[in-house]
C-alpha cells in the first residue's frame, strides 16, 4: 500500500530541520528517525506514533487513534491515528511532539 504524500510533507514540515532526523521507508511506507529511532511515519493515510509505555493508553484514547497491528501482532508503545485524528494543525503537532518526545529519549543508534 503506498503511503500518502500529503500526510508525509505535513510530517516533514512539522518536523524541520531536526538535527539527526533522517528519512527511512519502512513498514510499506515512510518513517521519521531521530537519531536512527523512529518517532512517527506514514502508512496508506494513517500516521504511526511510536509513543511509548507510558503515553500508550492515553495516546489510544484520543479520537482516530487505535491500536498499531501492522503483522497481525499489536505492538505496544506505537499508535495509528487516522486522518481525521490529525486533520488540524494542531492535532498533528501533538502527535508529532510525543514521537519526537519518545524517540529523542532514546540512545543514539
């Protein structure tokens, strides 16, 4: 399934210029790294948002957002959020800033 341009520019404007940001394709789609962790990208029209153990419920009950089961396997820690849940700007620099939040605690790889 390819990825949504649109969604990926957003993402690549909210993110800047980030010192060790980086560009990687992934899952069938485009992923955002911070200092060779991932901290958001785009599937098909979804965004994932690697958030972590400790934003992962919170993260799940905000509107668009569901469970990240790529393979049939949920993985914890990471969201999808639908276009709606990120339709304004705002939204999408919320999740933007906890993949950046999470990523950037992270060792450098």
């Amino acid at each position: 399934m390819p990825y949504s341009e649109t969604a990926a520019q957003r993402l690549r404007a909210e993110l800047g210029s980030l010192p060790g940001l980086t560009e990687k394709k992934m899952f069938g789609g485009i992923a955002f790294l911070i200092g060779g962790n991932m901290a958001c990208g785009v599937i098909g029209d979804d965004l994932i948002i690697r958030v972590g153990a400790a934003q992962y419920a919170a993260s799940l009950a905000q509107p668009g957002a569901r469970v990240f089961d790529f393979s049939g396997k949920p993985m914890a820690g990471w969201v999808m959020v639908a276009p709606d849940g990120y339709a304004a700007a705002e939204d999408l620099a919320r999740w933007v800033e906890l993949g950046m939040a999470y990523a950037g605690s992270l060792p450098v790889k």
